[in-house]
C-alpha cells in the first residue's frame, strides 16, 4: 500500500539538447499518495513534451523540451536529481508589478478550495481587447460548463478550481500566419485549422504563477478565434469556437489529466492505462472492465489512414485501397474545413456518389457514413471535390483526415460505444497495439464528450495521488459538558456531499472513525462526532462505480488526531517547548563547533523532520 507522504515537488521546463533548466515552480505538498516504497530517497518523476501535437499536426521547427514534474521525500534527494539533469538552472522571474496592474484581471470560475488540495486549472485568453472583456469571461464560462457541467469532467468538478486570466490585448483575434501583437502571442500557420503555437511561452508561465503555490497545475490559453486549433504539453492552446473550443480543450486535458496517448489509428506512440502491446496486456491493464467473459480481439481491418491536409480548392482528392472481401460492414470518418456551405462538396466511392448535408460551419467538422455491407474484394477509389469556390477568405478549403474501416458481424465486431474489449490500433508504422473501446472515447473520436471508463478509472487515480479527499480536521477547544470535544471533519464534496445539480449515481464517501485503534461504529459515515479524549483517527473512501481497481488505495484517506483535556493539552503542549528548546540549544552547538556546510545539513535536516512530521 502506498502510504500518504509530504513531498517536495518542482516543475521544470527542461532543453534535452542543451540542459537548460527553468524552475517554474517549487512547493512543498503536505500529502502526497504517489510515492510507491518506504524507501526515503524515492522520487516519483513525470515527463511530457513541452509542445505535444497529434500526428496529423506537424509541428513546426525541432522542439526537444520537456516538462518534468519530480515529486521527492526528502529535499537533498530532489535537489541532487536536478543537479544530474541541469547543466545549467535559472528560475522563473516574477512578472513586474507594473505588468500586473496592467489590464490583467483574474476570475475564478469555478471555486473548490484551498489550492493547495485542488487541481487548479488556469484559462488565459489571447486576443481579447478592452472592449471584449466581458465576451471573455463569457466564454471561459461556456467552456467551463461544456466541461464540468456538461458529461465529460463532471464528476470530478469538487476537485477543481478554474481560473479566468484577462490580459487586454491592442489587437482582436490571433495571427494567421505569425503572431500578431498579442499577450500571448498565439498563431496558426497559412490559416490552417491545425496547430496554434504561443510565441510568448515565458510570460504565460509568469501570468499563470499570479494564482500563487499550487495555483497553476494546468494552464491553458484560449484563443480569440472561432475556428478548430491548438495543442498540448506544457500549454493546453485551444479556441473560444463554439463548435470545437471544447474538443481540443477536452481531448488535450485528457492527455495531461491522465497521462495516456491516443486512442486514434496513425500516431506515433501508445501509452498509458488505455493501451496494451498483447491480448495479455488488455487482461492485465483493463480485464477487470472487459465486457465479454474473456480477452479477444475485436475484428476490424483498416482500408485507409490518411491526413491529407489538401486544399480542395486546388484539385480534388483520390484514394486508393483494397479489400478481400471478407468483411460485413464498413465505416468511413474524416474530417473537413470551410465547407459550412450547401453542396459545397462531393463525395464519390467506387463512383457512387455518398449522400452528404453541411453542417453549415466552416469549422473543422467530422462527417461520417456507415454500411451494413463489407466491400467486394479488389480495387476500391474513394473521391471528394469542391464543387463551388469557397467564398472563406481565412481558412482554406481542405479534406483534413480521411480514414475507413471494416468491420466484422456483430458477433465478431461489437461496434456499440459501452462495450469493453480489446480494439486493435494501428500507428503510423502499422503496427498493432489496444485500446478499450470502439469510439467510447474522445481520446479515440474527438467528437465524443466522453472518456471510455478505463480513462476516466485512470483519472480518479492520477487526480487522488496528489489531492487528499480530507481538507482537514477541527477539534474544539472548548469542551461539551460531558467532556467529550465536538470534532468537525472537512472533505471534498464528493458523493452524498456533491451540490445540487452535479449529483453522481451510486457515490458516496465512507467515513470511519477509530478510538485508539478500535472503530468506534455508531460514528460511520458521520463528518461531525463529539470525541472523547484519546488518540483518534478517521478514515475517508471514495465509492464509485468509476473505480473498480485501486490496488495503491489512492481512493481512501486517513487523518490521526488527538482530544486532550484541558490540563494535558497544556502538558503536551510543555513537552513540545521543552524538545523545541533543546533542540534550539543543540542546533547552536552544532552552529559554533562545526563548519558553516555541517549547518547547512543540519537546517536540511531539521527541514525535512518538519515535512514528515506533516
Ligand atoms: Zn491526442
Ligand atoms: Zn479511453
């Protein structure tokens, strides 16, 4: 069992190339449910790509840099892991108080607690001038409920904090091809709707550490643009558009939420709880949500993975593939941009032309056909053509993705989102790994609104690793009549606690209360107790049917605390001054007898007695 630790924790942005490190933040955790041993020079190091983009992205210039998150019990084994990786090491500056009065304006959105045991996420807009203030708390609040209202994070909402950052920009909207004079400075490159870049990482860094220690888990920057784009890693960059804003804000949240790859065909690398190499590893890593009595892998075959990226303005796209004719079913999905207009395009496969109705954006947009038929073996073309001039002068006309599939019958393919399998993935050397589901998750369908349950089993763990379900416990100073003391303990509002309107089936925290080690039962699932004097401790679990394995028992917490009568809280406390004065009076001698390094120890010591006692 992994058991709650204090831990010094630093992030970092790291250049692989030239060991450069920037310290963006340092602070000390009072819990932390990572660690994995009792061995006390344990670090837990994560590590992500300062700038992540789907494959069909290709990003611009070579980028090596990481962000490197070490969590350790002891201050000396952190400070040494840095020195090994950091040839060099600066930290961030704060931002000059001139700059912060400067059209800055910070809004929380949504307000769970104490930052220190919530994940913070921050919103800054870029591209938001004086006079579009309002719009943008707007829609930062659009988003925020896409998210945490709507399906996709609403369980975990008393987990969070959401910040709004408003930085007055000169201009309006974001550079299309190079950045404008904006805070932030974000940017596509030739209109595309792919990738928007910041050309300004350091000063989101600075604006982002305005929210204070533990106030910047997952900063995020909103363009002012109403098309699809953005990335991930360091910055989740995405758009205020009312159509995709939350499909890349989700989708690339998810990927730092939980710490996994796609799900999609055509990427570079499969990582994390959604994914297995073998049959063997979809048992081990999600057989306990198999749908089916059994591993087996679901039958489908891909015909076409391609993201072309082609402007259909200048000559119309074909595809070949084959097929051995030993399917029942095909599925064909992809995606295109500016063509919001009626009978704009025409898609054409083995010469039948497949019906098609714009959605009447000019967004990305995803359109998908499905036959109840497998494909004749042989030759097979696939077409799609602007039949009009697009009449969007920003953002081409373009066939973004296109991909097709076949699957077997039912029996052999179960195509409904719930069921939980083993799903084949093919990356960009077609090779073949697996994920859970067919389309269940927006880490596999960008249109989805949910995570498949594995991913959202993988997210409970990552979030409870470094927040505690306790927020804390009061013990009263002043006695009942019958000596006992009234003892209130603080909790997020999970389960029966969750408020109006963002309920959760079948949740509830579990509160038990032991007196010196013996559970006290007529207290169970009670938050205020009145307790009689001795040693106590109240242990807190988290039951959700979102959760079916927690072999680390990240989903419970436990608190120890003492009620003392009036006459020994005054002893103990005696003997708290008395170690105290002594060790003060040792620490001198250490001072005067040896050298300044030994003292230098000594105060890391006394440091770390400090955090563990916690
Ligand atoms: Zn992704
Ligand atoms: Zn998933």
């Amino acid at each position: 069992m992994a058991s709650a630790h204090g831990a010094f924790h630093t992030k970092i942005h790291h250049s692989k190339l030239n060991r450069k490190c920037l310290i963006i933040e340092e602070n000390t955790l009072k819990k932390y449910k990572g660690f994995e041993t009792s061995d006390h020079n344990e670090l837990i190091i994560s590590k992500k790509a300062a700038i992540s983009a789907p494959d069909e992205v290709v990003l611009n210039g070579q980028d090596d840099s990481q962000i490197i998150e070490i969590f350790a019990k002891k201050m000396v084994v952190l400070e040494t892991y840095i020195d090994t990786i950091c040839g060099s090491k600066e930290h961030l500056p704060s931002l000059p108080i001139r700059l912060m009065e400067e059209g800055l304006k910070i809004e929380k959105i949504v307000d769970g607690g104490d930052q220190a045991n919530r994940i913070d996420v921050v919103f800054m807009g870029d591209g938001y001038t004086a006079d579009e203030q309002d719009q943008f708390f707007d829609d930062i609040r659009r988003l925020t409920d896409d998210m945490f209202n709507g399906d996709t994070f609403r369980s975990y909402l008393p987990l969070f904090n959401i910040w709004a950052v408003f930085v007055e920009s000169s201009v309006s909207g974001i550079g299309y091809d190079g950045p404008n004079d904006t805070p932030f400075r974000l940017y596509r490159e030739a209109g595309q709707l792919r990738a928007i870049y910041t050309a300004n990482s350091q000063y989101a860094r600075q604006v982002c550490q305005l929210m204070g220690p533990g106030g910047c888990d997952y900063p995020s920057l909103i363009a002012n643009d109403d098309y699809y784009g953005g990335l991930g890693g360091e910055f989740v960059i995405s758009t205020k558009s009312n159509r995709t804003g939350t499909v890349v804000l989700r989708h690339e949240m998810g990927h730092s939420f939980i710490n996994v790859g796609d799900e999609y065909d055509n990427g570079p690398t499969y990582y994390g709880v959604n994914s297995a190499a073998s049959l063997a590893g979809v048992e081990n890593t999600w057989g306990h949500w198999l749908s089916g009595e059994s591993v087996r892998e679901e039958r489908v075959i891909y015909r076409l993975l391609e993201y072309p990226w082609a402007n259909l303005s200048l000559s119309e796209q074909s595809f070949s593939f084959s097929s051995d004719g030993q399917y029942s079913r095909w599925y064909l999905l992809l995606s295109v941009s500016a063509a919001g207009e009626e009978d704009s395009l025409e898609f054409i496969l083995d010469g039948e032309i497949l019906p098609w109705q714009s959605r009447g954006s000019d967004d990305r947009e995803f359109y998908d056909w499905y036959r109840d038929e497998g494909l004749a073996a042989g030759n097979h073309t696939f077409s799609v053509r602007s039949k009009t001039p697009s009449t969007n002068v920003n953002i081409p006309r373009m066939i973004c993705s296109v991909q097709l599939h076949e699957f077997g019958n039912e029996d052999e393919f179960h195509i409904g989102n719930d069921y939980i399998s083993a799903y084949p993935v093919w990356d960009e050397r077609r090779r073949v790994t697996y994920r859970p589901t067919n389309a269940g998750c927006l880490m596999r369908n960008m249109t989805n609104i949910q995570f498949c349950s594995v991913c959202k089993e993988g997210m409970w763990h990552q979030f409870l690793r470094r927040i505690s379900l306790i927020d804390g416990i009061s013990v009263s100073k002043v006695p009942n009549a019958d000596s006992t003391k009234r003892v209130v303990l603080k909790t997020l509002k999970l389960g029966q606690l969750r408020e109006s309107g963002n309920e959760v089936d079948n949740e509830r925290l579990e509160v038990r209360w032991s007196h010196s080690g013996l559970e006290q039962t007529e207290f169970n699932d009670r938050f205020e107790i009145d307790a009689k004097i001795g040693y106590w401790s109240v242990s807190v679990q988290l039951i959700t049917d979102e959760v079916r394995n927690d072999p680390n028992q990240l989903l419970q917490d436990i608190e120890h605390f003492t009620v003392l009568t009036f006459a020994n809280r005054i002893k103990h406390e005696n003997v708290e001054i008395t170690c105290s004065k002594l060790f003060v009076i040792n620490t001198q001698l250490v001072f005067s007898i040896i050298s300044s390094t030994v003292s230098y120890l000594v105060i890391l010591v006394q440091f770390e007695l400090e955090i563990e006692k916690q």
